[in-house]
C-alpha cells in the first residue's frame, strides 16, 4: 500500500515536471525573462524582451531575481548591513537566533510599500536571510512593479519591474517605519538641516557600464560601521584652561544626534599622559561617555545633537609637566568596548610645561 502511494505522488511529479516544460514555464521560462548579461557586472541591462507577452506576470519573490539585471546594486546591499540584517552574528545573538520574534519585524521585513510606509512594518514569513531586502523598500502591491524615486521610461524596462515613482522614495519618510523607534527621522527634522537620510547614507554614484557611466545611488548605506562616517560626523579640539585638558566634540558631520538609534552604541574619551621623560603617568583613562541608555538605565542621554559640542575635561595634577594625549572612539556595544574592539575616530594633543 505504502509502495503504491509512493509511485502516484513519483508520477505525478513527472506529469507535472513534463507539462511545465512544455508550457515553458518554471523559473527561467519565458514568463520571467532573463536578459544576457554580456558578463559585464555593472551593466544595467536592457536587453530584457520587449513584446507585451514577454512581460513579466510572475511577481517577484526574492532579491537574488533583481540580480541579473542590477548586479551592481546587489553587490553593494549584499555587503551592506541591511543585506546582513538577519545574519549579522551580532543581532543573532542579542535575539537568541530569533527565538525573541519581536526582533523579526525590523531585520527580515515585508515590502514597506505594501505595509504602509508610515505604518510599523511586519515580518516576514520567507527568505528571512535575505534581511532587508530589495523588495522590502521597492516592491510594489502587484508584486511587480517597483517604487523610483524618478519617471523611468518603462519602454526601457519590458516590465521585467516596471519601475513607477513614488513621492517618499528619495525623502527620509521610506526610512522612517525602521529608524525612528529611537527618533533618528525625528532628531533630523529638528536640526534643520536640509538633507534626507538618502543625502549622506546613499550618496550619488556613477556604476561604470561598458565606456558609460551610469548614474545611481549607493546601497552600501555606511554608518555605524564605517570609521570614516565617525571620523566626518565628529570634530576634536583640545586646549587647555583653568588648570584643566578640556576636549571639545562637535558633532560637525551627522544631521542626527550621534550616536543615534541603537541603545548600545557610544562613543569614548580617553586620557593618556606621559611625564616630561618621557614615563606613562596615566594610561587610556576614560573620562566620557556619549550615548543613549537604555531604557532601565535611568541616566540622562549624553549624546550629541548636531551642531552642538559636548566637553568632556581632565584635572591636571598639580607639578604634572609632559604630554597629554585625547582619544575618541567608537564602540558597536559594551562587549566590543570591554573587548578593546573599538574604531579610532580622532586624537588631540596638547604639552604642558
Ligand atoms: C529583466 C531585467 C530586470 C529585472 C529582473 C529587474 N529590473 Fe529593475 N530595471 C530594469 C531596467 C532595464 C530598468 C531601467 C533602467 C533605466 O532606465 O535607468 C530598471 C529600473 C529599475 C528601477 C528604477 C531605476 C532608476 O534609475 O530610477 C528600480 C528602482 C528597479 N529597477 C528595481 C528593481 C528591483 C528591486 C528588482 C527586483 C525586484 C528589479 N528591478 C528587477 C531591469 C530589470
Ligand atoms: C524595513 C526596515 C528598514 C528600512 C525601511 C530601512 N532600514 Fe536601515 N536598517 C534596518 C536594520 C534592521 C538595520 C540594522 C542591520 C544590522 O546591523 O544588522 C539597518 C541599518 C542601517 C544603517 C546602519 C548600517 C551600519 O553600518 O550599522 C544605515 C546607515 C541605514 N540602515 C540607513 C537606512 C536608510 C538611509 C534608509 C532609507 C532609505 C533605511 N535605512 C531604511 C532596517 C531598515
Ligand atoms: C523598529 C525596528 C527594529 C526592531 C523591532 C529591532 N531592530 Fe535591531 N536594529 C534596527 C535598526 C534600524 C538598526 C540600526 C541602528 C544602528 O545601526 O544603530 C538595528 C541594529 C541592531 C543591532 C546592531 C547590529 C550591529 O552589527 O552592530 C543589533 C544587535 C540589533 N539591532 C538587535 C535587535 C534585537 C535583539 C531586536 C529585538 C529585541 C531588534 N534588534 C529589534 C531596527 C530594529
Ligand atoms: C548630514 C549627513 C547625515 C544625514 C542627513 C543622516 N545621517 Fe545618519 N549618519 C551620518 C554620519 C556622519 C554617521 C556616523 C556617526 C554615527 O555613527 O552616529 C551616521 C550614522 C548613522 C547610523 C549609525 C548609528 C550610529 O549613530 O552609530 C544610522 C543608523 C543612521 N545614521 C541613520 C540615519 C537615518 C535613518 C537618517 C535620516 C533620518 C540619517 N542617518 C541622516 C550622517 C548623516
Ligand atoms: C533600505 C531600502 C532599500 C533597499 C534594501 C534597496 N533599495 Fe534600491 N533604492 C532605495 C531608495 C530609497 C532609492 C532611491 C534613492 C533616490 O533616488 O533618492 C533606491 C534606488 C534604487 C535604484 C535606482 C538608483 C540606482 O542606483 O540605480 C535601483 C536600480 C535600485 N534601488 C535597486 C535595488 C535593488 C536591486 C536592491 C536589492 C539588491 C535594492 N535596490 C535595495 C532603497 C533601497
């Protein structure tokens, strides 16, 4: 009996098989076309077929089939953390390998378009490894087409995604559902800068395609990190005044408070001091915190909004003569920071005779 069910569900896989191939349909038939690469990364395809029966009907259910066609974009979210929102070693273990589900809703998102940009987003039931993926920001509620933040001639396209603009693409509100559970869209807003979170986190781009340069935007969304977004956000100045180092940071170079959004980030300031022969007297003393705590932790926030400087001073000991060196540096979260495991952002010095 087992034998029999098992040979009807083997025929009638091949049944199945046969009549797909025949209708040409399964993956790479001609429903979802496939346009020739020229092996050429960079190249934003266009050769995809351009008769209306050759469109896409099938609606788009991964971000490996953005691929073919924006191979550099991909390459550029694959190494990005919104690519590595689910896998980031990091956030599995903060989440317990997910078990804590309210994690999920954020780090494998569905598409923001189809949830309601200003709503809280959802989680999604598949591919989560993907994290935030392409469709979680572009795709539409035909599931094929995709939001720009521009007309596209869809000529151009074969409905292969149908490109279509939509008004809060290139503003900070396609952020938003994401990055304002601590207020970062909010913290903007408020510094009056007029920038979107698109201005500094997807700069502009020119992807070489065969002798063209292709106009775009980056997807690689630098930010915590990236030691060169720390090095521009932050200025260091140190001086001396009533017996006293003062270091001076002003946050020059980030529209939002730094650091902004996740409770565990911080930035830190050290001392070092050597005597005039040149013997340590003190060795990477921390004198300053900046950061927002977390909710249990009930000190005040000491981050920095923008354009606003924070001191943080040192006592010098009286008949101290030598040199005084401040360092600032950025840590992902406390182990990193106990670890040592810290981005070098700026040093100042400063002698005292
Ligand atoms: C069969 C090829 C093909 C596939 C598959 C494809 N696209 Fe496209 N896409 C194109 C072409 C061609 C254009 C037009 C490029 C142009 O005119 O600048 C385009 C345009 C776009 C645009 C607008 C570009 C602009 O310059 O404003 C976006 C956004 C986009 N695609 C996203 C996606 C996403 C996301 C996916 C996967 C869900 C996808 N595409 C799948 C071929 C494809
Ligand atoms: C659907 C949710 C979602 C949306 C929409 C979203 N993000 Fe993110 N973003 C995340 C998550 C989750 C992370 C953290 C990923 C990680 O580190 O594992 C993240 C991380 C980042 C980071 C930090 C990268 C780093 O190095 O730590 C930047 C910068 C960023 N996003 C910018 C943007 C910008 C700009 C937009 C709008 C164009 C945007 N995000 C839209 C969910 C989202
Ligand atoms: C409302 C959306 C949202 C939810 C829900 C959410 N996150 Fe995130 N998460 C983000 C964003 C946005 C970032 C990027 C912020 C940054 O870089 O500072 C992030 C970054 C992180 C990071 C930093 C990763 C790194 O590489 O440094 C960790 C860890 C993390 N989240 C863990 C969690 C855990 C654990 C939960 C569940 C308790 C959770 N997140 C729930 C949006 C969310
Ligand atoms: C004027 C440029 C600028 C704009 C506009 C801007 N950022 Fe940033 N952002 C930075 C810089 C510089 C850093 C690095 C300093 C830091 O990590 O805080 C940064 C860091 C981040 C981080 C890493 C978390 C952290 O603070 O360590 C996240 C997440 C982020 N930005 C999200 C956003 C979002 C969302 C928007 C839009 C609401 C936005 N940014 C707008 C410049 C900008
Ligand atoms: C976190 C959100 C987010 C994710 C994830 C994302 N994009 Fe985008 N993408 C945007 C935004 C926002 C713009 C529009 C920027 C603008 O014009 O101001 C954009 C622009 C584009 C463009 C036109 C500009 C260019 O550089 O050619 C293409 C094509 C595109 N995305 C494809 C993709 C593909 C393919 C993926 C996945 C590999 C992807 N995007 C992932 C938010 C995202």
């Amino acid at each position: 009996m087992k034998q029999r069910v098992l040979l009807l569900v083997l025929l009638t896989a091949a049944v199945f098989g046969a009549v797909q191939l025949l209708s040409g349909g399964g993956p790479d038939g001609p429903v979802s076309p496939r346009p020739e690469t020229n092996g050429e990364p960079d190249l934003i395809s266009r050769s995809g077929p351009t008769d209306e029966s050759a469109a896409r009907a099938t609606p788009f259910s991964n971000a490996a089939e953005c691929r073919p066609c924006h191979e550099a974009v991909y390459s550029e979210w694959k190494r990005s953390y919104h690519g590595m929102a689910w896998t980031d070693p990091m956030v599995q273990a903060l989440s317990k390998g997910f078990r804590m589900t309210e994690c999920i809703d954020c780090h494998a998102p569905q598409p923001i378009h189809i949830t309601g940009v200003d709503k809280r987003v959802a989680p999604r039931q598949h591919g989560r490894g993907d994290g935030v993926d392409c469709l979680t920001c572009h795709l539409l509620a035909d599931g094929i087409s995709v939001a720009a933040s521009r007309d596209v001639d869809t000529s151009l396209v074969a409905g292969a995604c149908r490109p279509q603009k939509e008004a809060t693409m290139d503003v900070s509100t396609v952020c938003a559902g994401c990055h304002n559970q601590h207020e970062t869209v909010d913290e903007l807003l408020a510094s009056g800068v007029e920038a979107e979170c698109q201005t500094c986190h997807m700069p502009e781009v020119e992807r070489v395609s065969g002798d063209a340069a292709v106009p775009g935007r980056s997807h690689v969304f630098p930010g915590a990190h990236s030691e060169e977004m720390h090095r521009r956000a932050l200025e260091l100045k140190v001086r001396i005044a009533d017996g006293r180092v003062i270091a001076e940071i002003t946050n020059v170079g980030a529209a939002h408070k730094v650091p902004t959004d996740a409770r565990h980030r911080s930035y830190n300031v050290w001392i070092s001091a050597w005597d005039s022969r040149g013997n340590a007297y003190v060795t990477e003393q921390q004198i300053d915190e900046i950061r927002l705590y977390y909710r249990d932790d009930f000190r005040p926030s000491t981050q920095i909004a923008h354009d606003e400087t924070r001191t943080a001073t040192w006592e010098i000991p009286e008949g101290f003569k030598g040199r005084v060196e401040v360092k600032l540096t950025y840590a992902l979260n406390p182990e990193e920071l106990a670890a040592g495991r810290v981005f070098d952002v700026h040093k100042g010095e400063v002698k005292i005779q």
